[in-house]
C-alpha cells in the first residue's frame, strides 16, 4: 500500500532521468554557450530552484529567494543569494 503523501516520491520518480548524472553532465556542456555572459544565475542552478521550489511548494519568488537563507541548500546549488528580480528575468 502506497503513503497518503506520495508527491514527493512521484516527484523524484518523474525527475529520476533529469537528476542522473550524466544528463546534468550533458546539460552543463550544452548550457555552456547559453550561459557564455552570464553573471550569477546559470541554468543548471535555476533548474535547481524551480525543482526545489515545487518539492517545497514554495507560492511566490521571495520564497524562493529566501530558501537560500539555508546554508547546506545555497552551498549544494553553489549559489550565495539571488534577488527575487534576478530570479523572474
């Protein structure tokens, strides 16, 4: 018999091929060009943010922006902080 919450779990079966390393590694070699002048914000990250942001079913982007307030979080994603305007560009 299945949980009652199984959004978390869908969630990461549906995301398993994204979050394999190979694919991230064929993202980064990709988003290379796309991200050439890029200051703070690179894809692989923002992919990340959006992911985080609906496993923790964050409603606005000064949620977003403040779940970097979380050290082990803004360390694994290698992202200090970022503005909520930074974030909707």
């Amino acid at each position: 018999m299945q949980d009652k919450i199984t959004a978390e779990s869908t969630f990461f079966q549906l995301l398993g091929p994204i979050l394999s390393q190979d694919l991230w590694r064929k993202i980064s070699q990709k988003v290379e060009s796309v991200d050439k002048y890029v200051k703070k914000l690179k894809t692989v990250q923002l992919v990340q943010l959006m992911i985080n942001a609906e496993m923790q079913e964050y409603t606005s982007l000064d949620e977003i922006s403040n779940s970097l307030n979380k050290e082990a979080f803004a360390k694994a994603i290698h992202l200090d902080s970022i503005s909520t305007s930074q974030i909707s560009r």
